[in-house]
C-alpha cells in the first residue's frame, strides 16, 4: 500500500507583513523646509561677502592696469590747479575711470580707483561720482558713492574718519588735498548731503570746493547712510610729486611726466610749506 498518504502536508512559509514608512509630519517638511532655506541663504551670504568681493578687486586692479595710460593721455603740463581739472570730464558718463582716492586713515596701502556713475559701476571696488557733480577744483560738490561690506568693501572704515583727516584725489594733472570737516549718518532720502554746499545745502550756493563720501550704515544693512564732507585745501602738480603720506601707495603707478622746471622762491616756500604740513 502506498504511504504517499502519510506525508506530512508541507506549509507555505509566512511572509514578514511589510511596514509602511511613517507619514510624514508638518514639524517634520517644515523642518526640512527650514534646512534646505538655511543652506540657500548660508551660499547666499558667501556668495555676498566673499564671491562679490574677489570679482569686484580683479575689476579694480584691471583699472589700475590702465591708469597710468589713462594718466598720460590726459595730462595737461600748463594745468597750475587753477579751475577745474581738464583731465576729468565735465559730463558725467558711465564707467570711465579717471582717477584714484587714497585715505591714509584706512590704511598705508588704500587707494581705489574713481569713475563716473553710482550704479552697477561700482560694483567693482571702486568709488563712483553721482550725476550733476562738479570736477576736482570746481567750486560746488563732488559727490562720491562706494560700498561698505560688497563688491570690494572700499568704504568699510568710513566710520574711522576724523575731523581734520586728509583725502587725495589724484587725476593726470596732480593731487586734490581735501580735509574731512564732518561725518554723519542720515536717511536714504537726505539728498541735501549732495547740495552744491553741503554744510548749508538750503542756501543752494556753492561755497567752495567739497568731496563728499556715501556709503551704507549700519553695516550689513540698507537703512541709513553715512556720509563724510572734506574740503578742498590743496592741489599737488604732478611734476612736484606725490605727496608723502601717498607716496608708497601712488608708486604703484607708473606715472610719465616731465619734472618740474620751476625754480622760484614763491615756488620753493610753498613746497617747504607743503611738506611741513604733510610731516
């Protein structure tokens, strides 16, 4: 007889119930929401503080480059300082640079070069110079805007300014000494900062020569902004040379010029004065 009968009958193994993957709760998308936004704006502060920064100081040494061709081109070797400056354009244009700011209370080695606009100029660390403002040696207001923290930082310690500190605007022609007389912090909307008189801008009078300095305050923000005045106290040939407190910075350019013939004693006294008061 056949024990086929006998066999035991064989089970199907159970299968392991599979588990569902938790539902994903708010906390839970919100806090990977939360993450992923972090990470966006962590590449986007190191995108604003360090990327802006390095490509700004590539365009700027790539002005530099140039300056010294800029410098020859426009030099003007009968120009005594008397008027306005014929190397810097009377209109402001767009993007031209046409001289370099040197401010040794933000550093032996600072020295920026200056152009025409206040736009998306200068955003390649440089200091730029609003619409209607006049020429170096014009009676009136020549208005300057630079960064604080971006794009090259150029006006980072305009808070370290002091009253009496100098300020030299170099173009082909020489060296413009201005002297800081104020600094102060005002609402974006204070455009009397650019009046042809800025120390009496409701008398809509120019009243000398100034330099005015605007960049963003506090730092890292928008919300007001700080503003310097200087006054116009020297001009410096370019044949008489740099001088001393620059000189290390402006030998970074290579400047071509006939040196000075002038051999007077009204001319040697006001050299002696001059060095006096750089010393």
């Amino acid at each position: 007889m056949s024990d086929a009968g006998s066999q035991p009958l064989s089970r199907r193994p159970r299968r392991a119930a599979k588990k569902r993957p938790p539902r994903p709760t708010f906390l839970g998308v919100l806090g990977e929401l939360l993450i992923t936004a972090g990470l966006f704006v962590l590449l986007f502060v190191v995108w604003e503080l360090y990327w802006t920064n390095l490509g700004a100081n590539r365009e700027a040494q790539a002005h530099r480059d140039t300056m010294a061709d800029t410098f020859s081109e426009n030099y003007d070797a009968g120009f005594d300082g008397s008027g306005p400056d014929p190397a810097v354009p009377e209109e402001v244009t767009s993007g031209d640079p046409w001289g370099m700011l040197y401010i040794p209370r933000f550093g032996p080695d600072y020295s920026v070069p200056m152009l025409d606009g206040t736009g998306p100029e200068i955003d390649s660390a440089v200091v730029g110079r609003y619409e209607d403002s006049p020429r170096p040696g014009e009676e009136g207001n020549l208005a300057l805007a630079g960064h604080r923290q971006t794009y090259g930082a150029v006006l980072w310690d305009m808070d370290k300014l002091q009253d009496g500190d100098r300020m030299y605007v170099q173009t082909a022609n020489g060296w413009w000494v201005y002297e800081t007389r104020m600094v102060h912090i005002v609402d974006p909307s204070d455009i009397e900062v650019l009046a042809p008189n800025p120390m009496d801008p409701a008398s809509g009078e120019p009243d000398g020569s100034w330099l005015t300095l605007t960049t963003c305050h506090p730092p890292y923000t928008v919300l007001e902004r700080m503003i310097s005045h200087a006054e116009l106290v020297d001009f410096v040939p370019l044949a008489d040379g740099a001088p001393e407190k620059i000189a290390e910075s402006v030998g970074d350019i290579e400047l071509e010029a006939a040196p000075s013939t002038i051999d007077t004693p009204e001319h040697n006294d006001a050299m002696a004065h001059r060095v006096a008061e750089e010393a």
